[in-house]
C-alpha cells in the first residue's frame, strides 16, 4: 500500500527486482473529515496535514498520523486490506491525540509497532525557525483492536 493525502493506492514489484516503475491502482479514500477524537469531531481536522503511514497487516489496522502546529492526532482505521475500495471509516472509539503547551511545533510523521509498543516520531520546535527537538516516543502495553 501507498499514501497520498487520504488516499490509498495498492501497487507491487517482483520480490527480487531491484529497480523497476510501480503502477499504482486506487484502492480507497480514508474518511479524515468528520472522524472522532476522543468522542467528539475535530472540527478543523481536514486542514491537518498528511504523515506518513503504518499498516499492522496481521490485525488489518491502518494508522494515519495528521498534524497542525503544536497538534497531532493519529486516526485508526480497522478492517482495511489491499482489497478494500470505496472509503475506508475512522474508528470512532481509537485514535491518539497530543497536544504539546512546551512546542509550538508538534509533528508526528510516523508511527510504528512492535512487542505491544506503539512508537512514534516526532518533530518538534519551539518556533518555526528554532532548534529541532526531535525524538521517539511510545504508548507501552498497547493492543491493536
């Protein structure tokens, strides 16, 4: 799977190719407009930016990390696969939200899983301008539903 915006798109290579074009089919659209986070709509979520993307192919549980200035908020999508079409609906009893008081800038780009570990990275600035204070960071005892 590949990401653009809300928008999934399947595509392959041969196992052993080491160069090659990857034809891209649109799969589906990620509902992100209207999605709850913590109960409720975020109302100017569709002006958050798009990160990057984890797909958990043993549970079929798509991550997708957005962004605004010192906001983040990573939406679930469960029950999604290479074979899913139309839009895909946001859980609307998961999603992570955190906003930092300390960083004006607050991004998280990508999440990822391992052990029960749900980790994520950050960039982080205190201005637009100012010193990067990036890291990695993680929920421990985290379950995929």
């Amino acid at each position: 799977m590949f990401k653009s915006g809300s928008t999934v798109y399947n595509g392959s290579l041969p196992l052993r190719a080491n160069s090659g074009t990857i034809d891209l089919t649109k799969a589906f659209e990620l509902q992100v407009d209207g999605a709850k986070v913590d109960g409720a709509t975020v109302s100017d979520l569709g002006s958050f930016l798009n990160q990057g993307f984890y797909y958990d192919t043993a549970n079929h549980v798509l991550y997708n990390p957005l962004t605004k200035e010192n906001r983040s908020i990573v939406l679930v999508y469960r029950g999604v696969s290479p074979a899913t079409t139309g839009t895909a609906p946001a859980a609307s009893d998961l999603s992570f939200r955190i906003t930092s008081s300390m960083y004006k800038f607050f991004e998280i780009e990508g999440v990822g899983l391992s052990d029960g570990t749900l980790y994520f990275n950050t960039n982080r600035a205190y201005e637009s301008n100012g010193a990067a204070n990036d890291g990695v960071h993680a929920f421990k005892d985290y379950v995929a539903a």
